[in-house]
C-alpha cells in the first residue's frame, strides 16, 4: 500500500507570516502533487512534480511556490499566508503514464491550515 | 482546457436504493476517466478508473461506464450501503498530459440513511 505523509496535520498561521507544508512519500514515485480543497471546488493542483529538482505550476500557483529536494520529499511554501489561504491541503504521489495506463495517484491525510 | 461537471451536490437516499452520480467531462484529447471517494476525514482514494478496452470498471459494487459519444463517466451502485456515505469525485487525465495531471470535478456529497 502507497504511504504518503504529511506535516504537520493542522497549522494555524497568521496573516503576512511565512508557512512551509511538508510531504514525504515512501513509495519511490517519481510525480508528486500538492491540491488544496475547498466546498464548491473539490481539489485544484497548486503545483506538482517530475523528480528531484523540478517544479510544475498546477492550475492555482498564485501565492505558493514549491520544493523537491528529494525522491521522497515535496514542500509547499507559503511566503507570505493570507486568509484566502485558508484550506485543507494534500499531497499526492503516483506514477508517471505508461503505454496507454494512466497510473493513480496516492493521497496523504491531508493538512488543515487556517491563516488568522 | 479540460473540465469536469458533478450536477449534484449532495444526494441523499436510503440505504438498499440505487445511486448514480453524474459525471460529464470536456477535453481536447481522449482522457482517463477516475472516480475518487473520500470518506470523512480521510484522504481521498482511488474507486474506479476507466479502460481503454471498453471494458466497465468495478469495485466494492460500483461501476462506471465510459460514453465518449456523451462525454460521460457516470457512477452507479444497485443498493447502497451506509459505508457508502462519502463524498465522490469525478476526474479525469487527459490524453497529453506527461505528468498524469487530474483535473477534479467539484465533488458530490453522498448521505445515506438507514
């Protein structure tokens, strides 16, 4: 079974301040993914990942960068939090697309952020 | 740009009743279709994705069936459970995409009553 971590699990931030979301994933995937999910939205891609050492922009990038030190490891930054940021955020691992297969992609539990 | 339309929002119905759920889609290319649950407070995961043989995905008694005439991926279960009360995404990833990108759909919130 896919294992996907996140930390921390719930972060309370203040507005103007600086939040880092960490994920770590054991599966030695090499894409990864960070969405944020909101009622009226379900989850839109903020930025995502082919390995170590690249960044994507997803959908929603305004506001976030991002960081893959590591196979295992994916952050999302927030330099400076607003309350729009307000969100539950996850991370996801998967596969790239093979031959006409499109792999799935493994959730972690998810991070509630509020920024005050 | 691709795009994906879940009609309901909340669909409550008692349990041992049928259920489907909507799903319609736009995209330029020939996409994979993915239906999500997550139930509360935990991650979502991956119910059921389309073939590209045509054949009718199954699991845990849901099924979907690919239209690509209708751009339709609609989600069906004969009797529902109260395990089944969760909420449900329709996704998709579209034939181009390197990185396996999903685009979500807004979800439906399942509720079922005994």
């Amino acid at each position: 079974e896919a294992a996907v971590t996140q930390s921390p699990r719930n972060k309370v931030a203040v507005t103007g301040g600086k939040v880092t979301l960490s994920c770590n994933q054991t599966n030695n995937h090499n894409n990864m993914y960070w969405y944020r999910q909101d009622t009226g939205h379900g989850l839109r891609l903020i930025h995502y990942s082919y390995g170590a050492g690249s960044t994507e922009k997803g959908d929603i990038p305004d506001g976030y960068k991002a960081s893959r030190p590591s196979q295992e490891n994916f952050s999302l930054i927030l330099e400076l939090a607003t309350p729009s940021q307000t969100s539950v955020y996850f991370c996801a691992s998967g596969d790239p697309p093979g031959l006409g297969v499109y792999a799935e992609q493994f959730f972690g539990p998810g991070t509630r952020l509020t920024v005050l | 740009g691709d795009s994906v339309t879940q009609t309901e929002g909340l669909v409550t119905l008692t349990e041992g009743l049928p259920v489907m759920l909507n799903c319609t889609y736009q995209s330029t290319y020939s996409p994979f279709l993915f239906w999500y649950v997550q139930h509360l407070n935990e991650a979502p995961k991956l119910l059921l994705k389309s073939f590209t043989d045509n054949k009718r995905p199954e699991h845990q008694g849901f099924h979907a069936t690919l239209h690509k005439s209708s751009s339709s991926f609609h989600l069906q279960k004969s009797s529902a459970q109260l395990s089944d009360s969760a909420l449900y995404y329709c996704a998709l990833s579209a034939g181009n995409s390197a990185g396996n990108k999903l685009t979500f759909g807004i979800g439906t919130r399942v509720l079922v009553r005994p």
